[in-house]
C-alpha cells in the first residue's frame, strides 16, 4: 500500500497499514503558479525564522533552484538557520 501524505495544522499524517503522525512537518508545492510560493521564497530568503523545521518540497518550478532546494519529492531541514538536504525522498503517487 502506497504511503499517503495529507496537511494536518502543522503536521503530516503518514498512513500505511499502521498509522504514524510526525509533527511540523510542512508539505510546499513551489511550483510557479502555487499560492505557497511566496512562502517558500520567504523560507529562502529568512531561514532563521524556519529555524527547527522541517519540509516536504512536493513541485518546484522554473523558478531557479537554489542550494540546497535542488530536488522534489524531498524532504529538507532547517538547522541554525540554514537549510539542509536530507537523505530521504518519498514519491507521492
């Protein structure tokens, strides 16, 4: 069964045949035309505000891609102030 991410207030459900919340977690589509794409470039732009964060970057435009935002499908962490890649993906399906 595939897993199923859904926005829950801050948070992302992960649903499988046993089911596991993970808190502040924000799921983003920045692609060109997404109303969140603001808010992705305001992460860009002010990480220390996102300091602890973590997000799912689900689509990203033609905008350019700046380090380390280089992959969809991806999760990505803020830590003293500065984004970072992580290892893990997940293809939503």
């Amino acid at each position: 069964m595939p897993l199923r991410l859904t926005e829950i207030t801050g948070s992302v459900e992960v649903t499988t045949s046993q089911e596991a919340v993970i808190s502040n977690v924000v799921i983003i589509d920045a692609s060109d035309n997404s109303p969140y794409l603001y808010l992705f470039l305001d992460m860009i732009d002010n990480p220390c505000n996102y300091r602890g964060k973590v997000i799912y970057l689900t689509a990203i435009g033609p905008t350019p891609r700046p380090d380390p935002f280089l992959w969809i499908d991806k999760f990505y962490f803020n830590e003293g102030c500065e984004w970072h890649e992580s290892p893990f993906s997940l293809r939503l399906e």
